[in-house]
C-alpha cells in the first residue's frame, strides 16, 4: 500500500456519489450529500448556497484528509531522515502530482504550491517581472481583471519603469479582441488575462490570446481561478506560460494553491522570498538556490492543504470536469431565463461565452441590502465589487448581486433566489409580475 492510501480516505471515485455522477448526468441533489455544510439551516431555512465564486464548500473526503492527515502523518517535510516526515513528504508531493494532472502540466516540477492566486500572480511579477521588466515595456491587463492581477502590476510597474495597457470590454462583458490584438506590440512583454471573469462570468478566448501575445514576443499569465472547478484546463493546450489557481475554489482548503510555469521559465526566475526549503547552500558570504519548485516554497507550506487539494482533485475528476461543466451551463441557462423575467433586475455580463455566474443588479435596491435580505431567507450570495471596481466603473454601477453556481446546485436552488428577489422587491416597494 502507498502512502498516500495509508493517510487519506479512499478518493471518491472509487464509491460514493461521485462515482455514480461520472456514469451518467449529473445530479446536483445526490452530490449535495457529500457536502456536509449544506444540511446546515441558516435562519431557521434550507441553506442556498450560491456564493462560490467566492469559496466552494468542500466535501466530506476533504474535511476527512485534513483530520486525517493531523492525525497520523503529521511531520515537516523534506530532508527529515525519519519515517514519518519522509511520508508526509510523500503525501506532499504526490498532492503536487495531482495538481499536474489536473492542469495536464508536462511535469510536476512546473507546479509551485502557493497560499492561493493572488500568491502565485505576485510570485510571477516580483520575481519574472522584476528580473525581466524594464523602463518602457508594457504589461497588458484587460479590464475585467480581479484586483489580484492588477495591483500586483501596477507595483512592479512603478519599480521597474514599465507600463499597463488595458484592453477594453464590450456592454455585453467581452473583450474587444481588435483592441487587445493593437495593443500588442514589440514592447509587450507580458499579457496577464483572467481565464473565467469572477464579476461578469465571461470566459474568455485564452488560447487565442496566448497565440497572439506569442507572436508579439511576450509571455502569458493566466489568473484560472474562477475557471478550473468548472471546466478542463490543458495548460498545454492553452500555451500558456503561466497558470494559477486557488484550492479553495475547487472544493479544496483554503490557504493552498498552486502555480504552473513552464519548466524553462521557473529555472531562470530568481527566488522571491527567502528562507527553509529555498536554498542549497546558505553561508554569510552568499547563498545558492534550490531547483524549481522548492526554490518558490520557501519555509514550513501548508502540507495538510496541498493534501486536502489533492483529494479535492480527485474528487472533481472522478465526476468529469466536462459534465460538472455541462450541468453548470444547463443551470446558468435555466437561471438567465429565470432572471430576465423579474422586472427591474438587469443582468450585468452577458457575453456569449460564460460560466457559472449570474451578476446582476436590482431596480431600487442597493446590492448591499438585496443580500442581506436574500440571506434571511437563507440565500447566500455575494454582493458588491468583487474586487473587480474597474468592471463597476465600466457599467456605471457601485457594484452587483452575484449568484455563482457549483456543481450541488440544482433548479430547486435558482427557484429559492428568484423568490428571495421577489420578496426583497415587495419590502421595497418594487414591482413584480
């Protein structure tokens, strides 16, 4: 028996709701089980979970790797010469095996484990950026960017003399793609574009945009966070030169995530903090670097984390990304059609390309308060910017309701939220059909 059997419980696949969903359409209801967190009343009422776009709940197996693991493979990891450090580094690294699979990266060693996106985009531009970055280049963002991968930008921007350019979004949430291919140039250097918008939902045309900024001579960072618990990424297939996403976005823990990079390019980044794990040789005089990844895990990772997403991996492709997909696709469908009959609701990302959420304000009611009220009737989503303020400046608005889909959510779920609206208009006086 490996070790990995020996510290986690058997991956869903082998029995369970997952494996039933993998062998025919998904049923939202059956999964939901597997979450223990949605049996949980809130306010007296069934608990609607439709907030993951901000965090996924996670499922049973995840909760039990983590006990698990603190139970009986706790130890630090690397160069320890007793047995149970050498296995929870086992355990470590096949979670990083796991997140290879997951991404289709061409070898484990392209993956660095982080605390989550926003780590792994300022991995990227402190230590790719700083080192290769110079007065007059220019770093292309689009205007539907999390914060994530803006701030870190304008940071390195001001140190190193290099400046944004930004691509432009249409009405319906798009990218203007006669923009971003004009603003690429000869002093491009990279192209930072998010996979899955987490404001309006629009997914947009990454490979193509990555053959387009390969032509120009520039790299290609892809924020996947809103993207990989929903559909098959190939970071082979996209081109990319970098991916990140966040564990807790795939029914995972919170505070792990991981980096992929190009083999090639993470052997030529400088570290970009210092300490345990990072180093070869430490002297007074000077120091050398561990090889690509541990060079970007420096100290103590969270290892219960990297396991907890290594099962949380398994668990989501046990069932199929491309029918986790599919179902989602059918439930945004049914909940546009939903919505768009409610008078004085306006969606907010309507592209023609989109996932799992639903933006969308209301007639006379600020977001704030329609989300509370939605959560008295025990409908949790998200309202606000979403961290994305320069999606709310484009549409002239302070900020959205955001409804974001997972995979236990069902009809049942998007009949409790147009309820929710419809009593939050009548105690503000709105109109409804």
């Amino acid at each position: 028996m490996n070790a990995l059997a020996t510290a986690v419980p058997t991956p869903p696949a082998a029995s369970g709701s997952a494996a039933a969903a993998a062998k025919g359409a998904l049923v939202a209801a059956d999964l939901a089980r597997d979450f223990p967190i949605l049996s949980r009343p809130v306010r007296g009422r069934r608990l609607v979970y439709l907030d993951n776009g901000a965090t996924t709940q996670k499922p049973e197996a995840v909760i039990e790797a983590e006990r698990r693991f603190y139970r009986e493979s706790n130890a630090n990891i690397h160069r320890g010469v007793h047995w149970l450090s050498q296995h929870a580094t086992d355990l470590y690294e096949q979670a990083r095996e796991r997140v290879q699979r997951l991404l289709n990266a061409a070898s484990a060693d392209e993956i660095v484990f982080t605390r989550g996106t926003t780590e792994a985009i300022n991995l990227v531009a402190y230590s790719w950026g700083r080192a290769n970055l110079k007065a007059g280049d220019e770093v292309v963002l689009t205007g539907m960017e999390h914060h994530s991968n803006i701030v870190p930008w304008q940071l390195v921007c001001e140190q190193t003399g290099a400046v944004l350019r930004v691509v432009p979004i249409t009405d319906r949430g798009e990218l203007r793609l006669d923009a971003y291919e004009s603003l690429l140039g000869p002093r491009t250097r990279l192209v930072s574009v998010v996979h899955v918008s987490n404001a309006l939902g629009t997914v947009n045309p990454v490979a193509r945009m990555v053959e387009l900024a390969h032509a120009a001579g520039a790299k290609v960072l892809v924020d996947g966070a809103q993207a990989v618990a929903h559909q098959p990424v190939d970071v082979q297939a996209l081109g990319c030169d970098f991916y990140a996403f966040s564990g807790h976005k795939i029914y995972g823990p919170t505070g792990i995530g991981a980096l992929y990079g190009r083999r090639e390019l993470l052997a030529a980044m400088p570290p970009w903090q210092g300490g345990g794990d990072m180093i070869r040789t430490v002297s007074f005089e000077g120091s050398t670097w561990a090889d690509a990844p541990q060079r970007f895990e420096a100290g103590t990772p969270n290892i219960a984390g990297a396991v907890g997403l290594g099962v949380a991996i398994d668990y989501v492709l046990a069932i199929g990304l491309e029918r986790i997909a599919e179902h989602e696709h059918r439930l945004l469908a049914h909940a546009t059609e939903a919505a768009q009959r409610i008078p004085g609701l306006r969606l907010i990302g309507t592209a023609a390309d989109k996932a799992g959420i639903l933006s969308f304000v209301v007639d006379g009611i600020h977001p704030h308060d329609l989300g509370t009220i939605l959560d008295a009737e025990g409908v949790a989503i998200r309202a606000g910017h979403h961290c994305a303020m320069p999606v709310m400046t484009r549409f002239g608005i302070p900020g959205t309701a955001r409804a974001s889909f997972a995979l236990y959510n069902d009809e049942a779920d998007v009949a409790a939220l147009v309820a929710a609206i419809g009593k939050a208009q009548q105690m503000f006086g709105g109109a409804r059909r």
